[in-house]
C-alpha cells in the first residue's frame, strides 16, 4: 500500500493554496493525495471539501485522489492522519485567524507533534510555483539532520534540481578572547571540521542520488539566517527536529519557530528517527 500526502483543508485561500502545492508534489513522488477536512459534530462540511476536491482535481492528472472529513478538532485529526502519510502539507493560516497572524495555531501544533514530514506551504508564487530550481536543507553537527537531509536529497532529485546543504557554525566564546594555536575544532575533540560535517551528512544520500548536483555552504554566523538568507532563491527549504525525550512530540527549536513563521518559501520540518 503507497501512503498518501495528506493535505489539511479549512477553505482558507491559503489552505487552497496548499492544495495546489500538494497536487505537483504527489505527481512528483507518484504518491495518492488525500484531503481531509477537521468539522464538529453536526456540522456539514461536504460544500468546502468537495470545492477543495474539484479544484486539487483539475491539476491532478495521474494523482489518485480522496477526500474525507473527520469529527475532530484540527490539530488532533491531522497528526492522527500523519501517522499513516507520506507528509502532511499545511497552508500557513487557518480560516478565521488573524490577518497578521505569520503561522497558524493548527500549523505550529502539527509542527510539534507530528510523526512525519511537516511541509507549511509558504512564500510567494514564484516560489510555490518551483520556479528556482533548488531545494536548500539545513545541516546540524551530529546525526539529528540525517532524515531531513534524506528527505532534501529525494526532493532534489524528483524536482531533477541543486540541492544547496549548509551548515553554520560559530566559534567557541574563548577563541575570541585570544587566539587559538590552531583550528579551534582541533581542540575540541567532540566538534568537527565545519566541511565535515556537511561531508559525512551528504555521504550516504549523494551515493543514492548521484545525478543530483549538490553545492555545500559553510556559514559562520547564525543558522537562522543562513537558512533564511539560502532559502530566498529556493523552492523548498527543509530542516530537521529532535524527538522530546520527556513526552511525545517534536522539539521545535527557536530556529524551526523563526523559519516556520519567516521563511520564504515552502518549509518542511523532518523529525529525526
């Protein structure tokens, strides 16, 4: 059984948006798409989930589609739904939340609780429409980027675009107060070389993907805007989050926060395995 991409549809113009996004995306992965709608008890809801059906199927050629509408709050029927998806796609603002508002209260809670890929279907049309030809993923030092840097290189190949990797790092604190006798890292045996890590994180998906042209950034500064400044010529920007360790759910760092909110085009956050 292929899983589906499951995309969440309130009516919103920005939900619709996402719609849209997610027809080009299950015709790239050759995945079912299916629409769910969250209603209460009572409510009818078959206008605003046949009207999301009939415009994902004008644009669906080939992509075997679904709908359904299922009696729960928002937030809890769609993580209910990742646990069995492909990815869940989310417009940026729900019906009925505030113009201003830069990422809806449904769209952060799936984010922190998900159990699949989270892709918040951001950023003007030209960068919905993939228009760039680039998927740009956000690197860490250790193994808590592998699913997210997997899941970028897939992209960048289905798309048959550059995948752009970066890594930013900083300096230890003391290395500005006097200099070191040597590169910093080799004095810190639990650190890398930055270039490494970029090296070791790309090493198994470059060998799955070899076809895929990959440019590898080092930015010393602050990941937030690195990712940021990278993902602005992007199609795609994807970023990893650790599993919580106390409770279930995702640990969305200040970095996930400040991209799901800000970034320019479509975001995805990948939790760690």
């Amino acid at each position: 059984m292929v899983i589906p991409l499951v995309v969440g549809v309130d009516g919103s113009e920005s939900s619709l948006e996402a719609v849209d996004w997610a027809v080009d995306e299950a015709a790239r992965h050759t995945v079912p798409l299916h629409l769910i709608h969250a209603a209460a008890p009572g409510q009818d809801a078959s206008g605003l989930i046949t009207a999301a059906s009939e415009r994902a199927g004008k644009g669906a050629a080939g992509v075997r589609l679904s709908s359904e509408v299922l009696r729960d709050d928002a937030a809890s029927a769609l993580v209910g739904e990742g646990h069995k998806a492909f990815a869940l796609v989310l417009g940026p603002r729900g019906r009925g939340e505030l113009p201003g508002l830069l990422l809806g209260s449904v769209g952060l809670a799936v984010a922190a609780r998900a159990h699949c890929p989270v892709i918040v279907v951001r950023g003007s049309p030209e960068h919905r429409a993939g228009r760039f030809g680039r998927v740009v993923v956000g690197v860490e030092d250790g193994q808590g980027s592998d699913a997210a840097v997997e899941f970028a290189c897939r992209e960048a190949h289905v798309r048959r675009c550059e995948l752009v990797a970066v890594h930013a790092w900083s300096a230890p604190l003391g290395a500005l107060a006097e200099p070191l006798p040597g590169p910093w890292y080799a004095l810190e045996t639990h650190r890398r070389p930055p270039a490494q890590v970029l090296d070791d994180a790309l090493r198994g998906p470059a060998k799955q993907y070899p076809d895929t042209t990959v440019t590898r950034r080092v930015v010393e500064g602050a990941a937030r805007r690195a990712l940021w400044e990278a993902a602005a010529g992007a199609d795609l920007l994807v970023v990893g989050a650790g599993r919580r360790h106390a409770r279930p759910g995702l640990q969305l760092g200040l970095i996930n926060h400040a991209l799901l909110h800000h970034a320019p085009c479509p975001v995805v956050v990948v939790p760690q395995r």
